[in-house]
C-alpha cells in the first residue's frame, strides 16, 4: 500500500517537472538588478514622456538615456508624502518592487532599453498581490 502511494507521488512529481522544464524556456535565467534614478535632471526627462495611469500607481517610461550594464534595469519607486505615514509609504513600494522583480524575470515582459518611473497610490495598499501583478502586466505590454 506504501509502495503504491509512493509511486503516485513520483509519477505526480515527474508530471510536474516535466510541466516545469516546459515553462522554463519563458523565463530568463539572469539576475536583474533595479537600478535607480538620482539625479532630478533624469526625472524630468522620464516624466515628460509616455505616461499610463491606473488605480493603483502611475507609470512613466522614456527610452534610455543612461549607459547601464547589460542586466540592469532603470525603475525609480516614488511616492508622495500626503498618501499616510513612512510604514505605509515603504510597504506599498515593496509590494510594487517585488512585482517588478518577478515581471522582470519573464522573458520580454519589460523591454529592458527602457526607464521608468512608478509613483504608486494609496489604494496598492490594501490590494492583494496577484491584482496588482496582473494590472502591472498589461500596463508593460502597453509600454
């Protein structure tokens, strides 16, 4: 009886890395590495460009300006001081720069000659994590 349930779990788990192996062609294998703007000169060059408005945060993208190395991808996190307090300010730019690391993990779902600008809302608070990685997969087709 052990045996028989044993070898259901294998054939279960060979199924699912067989499923894995598949899927694995669509990510990339590279760290990216999140860099971000500093100087006020390169923020007004991004925020004059395109633009994409959602509920939960704003998206400004230019082509790239600066010279970076070959896995770095420019995104700047901002958010305004009127939204809450700092705790709250630092959860919502976490939960929108893990969703960038995870996006930016999928092949050409960021074009990465691109710099961008996210400045998130108050309403990426309380939104769960899969809405708003979903939301920020259509805006970067849009881009």
């Amino acid at each position: 009886m052990v045996f028989a349930q044993e070898c259901q779990l294998r054939v279960g788990v060979n199924l699912y890395l067989e499923e894995d192996q598949k899927d694995v062609k669509l990510y990339q294998h590279s760290m990216v590495k999140l860099v971000s703007l500093k100087k006020s000169d390169h923020f007004k060059k991004v925020l004059g460009h395109k633009k994409i408005h959602t509920d939960f945060y704003s998206l400004f993208a230019a082509k790239n300006f600066m010279k970076l190395a070959k896995n770095n991808l420019s995104v700047s996190f901002v958010m305004k001081k009127k939204i809450g307090n700092a705790v709250k300010r630092n959860r919502i730019k976490r939960k929108l720069k893990a969703i960038i690391m995870k996006i930016s993990k999928i092949k050409g779902a960021i074009k990465m000659n691109y710099t961008y600008i996210i400045i998130g809302k108050n309403k990426a608070y309380k939104v769960e994590h899969k809405k708003l990685f979903d939301e920020m997969c259509k805006t970067f087709e849009k881009v």
